[in-house]
C-alpha cells in the first residue's frame, strides 16, 4: 500500500461549482436588471440596447481570493484596442484582436446610431 498526500488530489484553479455559482450572481445583478430596464424602455417606445460580454480572463483569476470572472469595464480596453497585450496575457491563444475588432466595431456602430 502507498499513502499519497491529499494535495496530490486537490483540484488546481476554480471549481466548477465556484464559476457556475459566479456566473449566477453576475446574471442576477447585472443581466436580469438589464433586461427589465431594456424591456421597460421598449414597452415606454424608447430605444433599448443591451449586450453581454463572456470573456475568460485567464490567469487574473488567479491573482483574486475568489472567481472575479468578466466584470463590469472589462471591456474597455478592448474597445479602445488600448495594452490588448494585457488580455494576451491573461488569456494566451485567444484571438484578442479579432475580439477587440468586433467589440469596437459594436460600440462604434451603436454610438453612430
């Protein structure tokens, strides 16, 4: 018989749990508010926009105590196409800059409009 140390059998990173209960939280403050805010605008005749972003930010999680997830301004940067080497990275092999291109052009269009 060989005895194993438990580290040897602690999970690395989040859990799976950690980020689906993170990403109920966020939903809940955040999208079901919006949504009720873009509902009642469009029921009042006023325009209404909305748009979420799910970006896996990598190795900042790890710098946090807890799941810190895509968070409110996370986008910014990419947006602005301003230190897109800072989500490279975070978040190595994703394609920053088609991202950075589709989100600037989103807000681009919508501020036009």
């Amino acid at each position: 018989n060989q005895v194993y140390k438990v580290e040897e059998y602690q999970p690395i990173g989040s859990f799976p749990y950690q980020e689906l209960l993170a990403r109920a939280i966020r939903d809940f403050a955040f999208h079901c508010s919006n949504r009720r805010a873009a509902t009642a605008w469009h029921k009042a005749g006023l325009p209404a926009y909305v748009y979420s972003l799910d970006f896996n930010l990598g190795k900042i999680d790890k710098l946090a105590p807890f799941h810190l997830g895509d968070f409110h301004s996370s986008d910014i940067l990419l947006v602005f196409k301003t230190f897109l080497w800072v989500y490279e990275l975070l978040s190595p092999g994703t394609n920053i800059q088609g991202l950075s291109d589709i989100i600037s052009c989103q807000w681009t269009s919508f501020a036009y409009s």
